[in-house]
C-alpha cells in the first residue's frame, strides 16, 4: 500500500474544517432547541449543548457575544440561537458559535409555569382546605382588571342585567406587561381595605406572554392572602394560570365570573316564588292533618260521653279496693295468729308458771340471784318468790348436796 495515500489526523480535520468553513449554508445557522450541559467558565465564555427529542450538538457563546444577555441561560431552558458551525480541530468535533441567543418564549414560559406551580402547590397554596366560600347573595363586588376593554365591560353589564342592586368598585390595575403583576397584587392588597364580599380579578383573552401576569407568584400571594373570597377569571376557558389555582374559585371567563358572583334577580324571584308555593301547600297540608285529627277527637267517645270513662274508671278502682281489702284482712289474720304463738311461747317460757306449780327462786336482799349456796353467807338475808308473794328469813346454815349420792 502505497503510504503517500495517507494523511494525518490534524490534516484530515483542516480538510473538514475548510470544508465547511466555506459552506454558506453553515455561515448563518438559526436553531430552536433546549439548553443542556451548560457551563459558566469563569472567563465568562459559555460551553453547553442544545438539544431536541432526537439530536444534540454542542455550542458555544462567547463572552463578547453573551455579555448584553439579558437573561441566564441554564439547562432545560428553551431558546433561540443563531450562529455559525465550525470545527474545534482538537478533537475533530464541529460546534455552533453563538453569537446571537433570546428565550424561546412559549417554550420557557410553559417551563417557568410547571415550576411555579409545583412549588407553590407543595406550600399548600392550592389546598381546599384554605378556599373560602363565595357568598351567594353578595351587595358589593371589587373588580381587579383594567379601566379600558371587554373584560371590565363584561363584568359590568352582567352584574347590572342580573342584580342592577349589587355594586361594583374598579381597583384599575395593569394586565399586561412587565410592571403588571406588581400593580394587580398592590390593587387586590388595596381592595382589603374596603368593605365588599368578594373580588374579581382578571382580563380578556390573549397568548401565554399577555396573560403571565396572572402567573407571577407575586399575584398568587396576594390571593392567597386576601381576606376577601377571590373570584378568577383570566382569558377564555381553555386558558389556565396560577391565579386560577390559588383562588378560592376559578370562572372560564370575566363574563363566566360575574354570573357566578352575582344571583340572577329573575332567578331569584322565580325561585322565591317556588318556595311560596311549596310553603303555602305545605301549610295546608298541616292544617288538614290537624283537621283530621281534631274531627277524629270531636267525635271521639270520650268527648261524646265522658261519663261512660268515669264510671269504667269508678268499677275499676272498686275492684282494686276489693282485692286490696281482702290482701289487707289476710295480712292482719296472718299477724295475729304470729301473735297468738309468740304470746304461748312466752308464757311456757315465763317463770311465773314454775312458781304456779310450787317452784320458788330466791334471791338476796339486794335482788342477786341465789343459784348456788356459795352465793349467801350465814347470816344473810335473803329473799324467797313464790307465787302470792316474798318470804324473807335469814341463812342459818346450809347443806351442799353430794353429787356421787345423788347418782
């Protein structure tokens, strides 16, 4: 193999760097991608990737060219860059120099949206729990959106075709632009101040860059802080921000939350009307209830002839004086024969019939009873009971009985 055929790797990558150094198709390249791998070096030049669903390839932003950004690039962020593709010889790779880069609008809107919106859903900001109820019957309405345009006209002229009572105060704000989250947070903040029973904030329809005010987390906080139930009613139905979630009650649109905030007076009326109605019956009906049961007690026999009840209650209670008679007089033979017994039981036990059958007990003087002859000392009196009376003597002596004689 002949070797002049061969070239070097160096010279191979000049060869392709020339080549497409002198492609005009690559002199002015504009790309629509996603920013990964970014880095800041610190002389100030930017080296990442941009990407698609299928592709990469790198690039890199100098410092000369990055230094009038008038944002941050970082990864996941969607832009627009344009530039020219060249060859970076050291490693035979080719790369877009950006020299040009601006945010890819709905792309990183979107993005910066999801974000928001999780973080402030995990601050509990969306929860249910905190969401106050819309007063049904409400007398005086803030409306938060601009002096000029359909929305403020929507609103007000649905608030007056269906409850002209209600008022309506303007807290004119800006709805578009970079200062216009900052003036609808101070307005809903100014709204707290006076006595109405609920706020409408919102605007007409428009892209996701004319409505992003309502999707700044300054807005949601003055929601979330507002002490008057807010209603949020920002672009068409298919539109959805941040406000809509922190509110205590999203509307598709301005018009949509009017008639939400406020009864329809014809509405009301016919209702009104239904109810007199269901009352009035409702009345009647007790009072034929009543009716009834009055006739039914008129007619009944215990009005009719009330005497018929006393005499039935007079048989009743002879009957029961009857049954307590005869329990009484059984009782009473009962006790008296108890009587009867206990009195025989006394008298066999009474020592008043020993002394009828010519027993005696002696005593002494003193009344100590005598049972034994250790109990008198010769010379004592004592004193003997029999039957008619006392006999009185005096101990002479005694003789003490001996027990193995007896037996």
């Amino acid at each position: 193999m002949n070797r002049d055929l061969y070239v070097s790797v160096s010279e191979l990558n000049k060869y392709i760097k020339a080549k497409i150094k002198n492609d005009e198709a690559l002199m002015n390249v504009f790309i629509r991608g996603e920013i990964s791998n970014f880095k800041d070096h610190f002389r100030g030049h930017y080296y990442f990737s941009i990407k698609d669903e299928g592709s990469k390839v790198d690039a890199v932003m100098f410092a000369t060219k990055n230094k009038n950004l008038k944002f941050k690039p970082c990864d996941g962020m969607k832009v627009l860059v344009a530039g020219y593709v060249d060859v970076y010889e050291v490693t035979g790779s080719y790369q877009i120099y950006v020299e040009f880069m601006e945010e890819d609008g709905l792309g990183n809107l979107y993005v910066k949206f999801e974000q928001l919106k999780e973080r402030l859903a995990k601050e509990g900001l969306f929860d249910q729990a905190h969401k106050r109820t819309i007063p049904k019957l409400p007398t005086r309405i803030g409306i938060v959106t601009a002096p000029t345009g359909a929305a403020i006209r929507d609103i007000i002229s649905t608030i007056e075709r269906r409850n002209p009572v209600v008022q309506t105060i303007l807290f004119p704000t800006l709805v578009q632009g970079d200062e216009a989250a900052e003036s609808i947070a101070r307005q809903i903040g100014v709204a707290q101040n006076y006595d109405i029973d609920v706020i409408i904030i919102g605007r007409g329809g428009g892209s996701i860059e004319d409505l992003w005010a309502f999707n700044e987390e300054i807005v949601a906080r003055a929601i979330y802080n507002s002490r008057i139930p807010v209603i949020s009613a920002v672009g068409h139905e298919i539109d959805f921000t941040i406000s809509d979630f922190v509110a205590d009650l999203r509307a598709p649109t301005p018009t949509g939350a009017a008639e939400i905030a406020v009864v329809n007076v014809s509405d009301l009326l016919r209702n009104v009307g239904q109810i007199n109605t269901r009352l009035i019956i409702c009345v009647k009906n007790i009072i034929n209830s009543h009716n009834i049961k009055l006739k039914a007690l008129t007619n009944s026999r215990v009005l009719l002839k009330p005497m018929e009840m006393y005499a039935l209650k007079q048989q009743k209670l002879d009957n029961l004086l009857e049954r307590l008679w005869i329990v009484f007089s059984n009782y009473n033979d009962t006790k008296a024969k108890n009587l009867d017994s206990l009195i025989d039981k006394l008298n066999t036990l009474s020592p008043l019939n020993s002394l009828k059958r010519g027993y005696s007990f002696t005593t002494t003087v003193g009344g100590r009873l005598v049972k034994l002859i250790e109990d008198v000392k010769i010379g004592e009196q004592i004193a003997v009971q029999v039957m008619d009376g006392k006999i009185i003597a005096t101990v002479l002596g005694w003789d003490k009985i001996n027990k193995e004689e007896e037996r």
